[in-house]
C-alpha cells in the first residue's frame, strides 16, 4: 500500500493565512522547492542534515522521492510553496519503524497557522504509513516550531550540544524531541477514535 492510497491528496485548509493547499512533493517540484529553500534564512536549515538551499542537494533530495524512500508534502498557497514536511526513515536502518520529521515554513506566513497545519498534516500521514515513532529536531531557539510539536504530543529526549556550525563558524544546540506513535494510535483506537488514525 502506498502513502498516496491511504491518504488522499490534494488536501486544503483554510489558515489564518488564506487556503493553503498540501499535495506530495514530486521530481518535478524541484526548481520550485530550491527558490523556496533559498529564501529562507539560513538559521532555519542548521538542523536539516544537507543545505537544501544547495542545488546538487535539492537534487538528491527529488532522486529520493522517486524512489520512495522519502515523502515529503508541499504546503502551497496561491500556487507557490510557502512549506515543505518531510517524513524521513531508512527501512533497512535497525530503525524502521521510526521516522523523522523534518519542517520549514516560509517567513511570509509564520504565526498563521501554516505552520500548524502543515505539522498536523505531516503528523497524521506519519500515522497512516505505520510508524511507531517519530522524532524531530530543531535549533533550541525555535520556540514557535518547538510549541507546535509538543502540542502534537512530542517530548524533549535529547540536546545535543554545539551540533551544528553556521556559515559564520558558530556552534548551536540542537533538541531532539520524540512521540511514541503506535502507543497513540492504540489510545485512539481504545477510546473509539479510528477517524483519528485514518484518512
């Protein structure tokens, strides 16, 4: 079963920031993603693992969803991508069955619920693929990105300290926050709430 097959999309929400839209990320998505990626400000990508502002990374990125290793779901609005969520796993990692949860949002619709929707979609696909757990990271100074997740459920499990260095050779700490998703999606089911971990 693929992601697209238990979870339709497109899919819109209506945000305090307008209709916004969210459908699959595919290759062809590429040159609009890396404009997108290149107007965000750097801070915003210390805790991604590549520089997805980078063009030969934007292109390994689009290489993987054609082999879907990853899914990533576009956030558009008016038809230009104002966020991108991410869920990230290796399937032949001792960790299958967690996924990582990787966001960005573009400056022109934070504090609008953009931000919130697009996790809560990217949540709840994380939920029909099947994953047990899910983990995120951000920079320990994103406190908006940081809210939105623990109202998701997540919880602080690590800081790691002085993990990633900016362009100008500063270090930051970056907080690891994780969510035990088979336990949730037992609760939901346990108090009759199917429609919680479904389409």
């Amino acid at each position: 079963m693929t992601q697209t097959e238990v979870r339709n999309y497109p899919r819109k929400v209506m945000t305090e920031g307008g209709e916004i839209e969210f459908r699959h990320m595919t290759p062809a998505d590429e040159a609009a993603v890396l404009a997108f990626a290149r107007k965000l400000p750097v801070h915003d990508l210390l805790f991604l693992p590549r520089n997805i502002s980078e063009p030969k990374v934007m292109s390994a990125w689009a290489k993987e969803l054609d082999r879907g290793t990853i899914v990533s779901l576009l956030a558009l609005k008016d038809g230009q991508v104002v966020g991108c969520g991410t869920i990230v796993r290796d399937a032949l990692s001792w960790s299958p069955h967690v996924g990582e949860i990787r966001m960005v949002i573009s400056q022109d619709v934070r504090g609008l619920g953009v931000g919130r929707a697009l996790s809560n979609e990217t949540f709840a696909l994380a939920l029909v693929i099947g994953l047990e757990k899910l983990v995120v990271q951000m920079t320990v100074d994103q406190t908006g990105a940081i809210a939105i997740f623990e109202g998701l459920g997540f919880k602080g499990e690590a800081l790691l300290r002085d993990h990633v260095r900016d362009m100008d050779g500063t270090t930051h700490d970056i907080v690891v926050l994780g969510h035990n998703v088979a336990q949730f999606r037992a609760q939901m089911e346990a108090y009759g709430l199917p429609e919680a971990v479904s389409t």
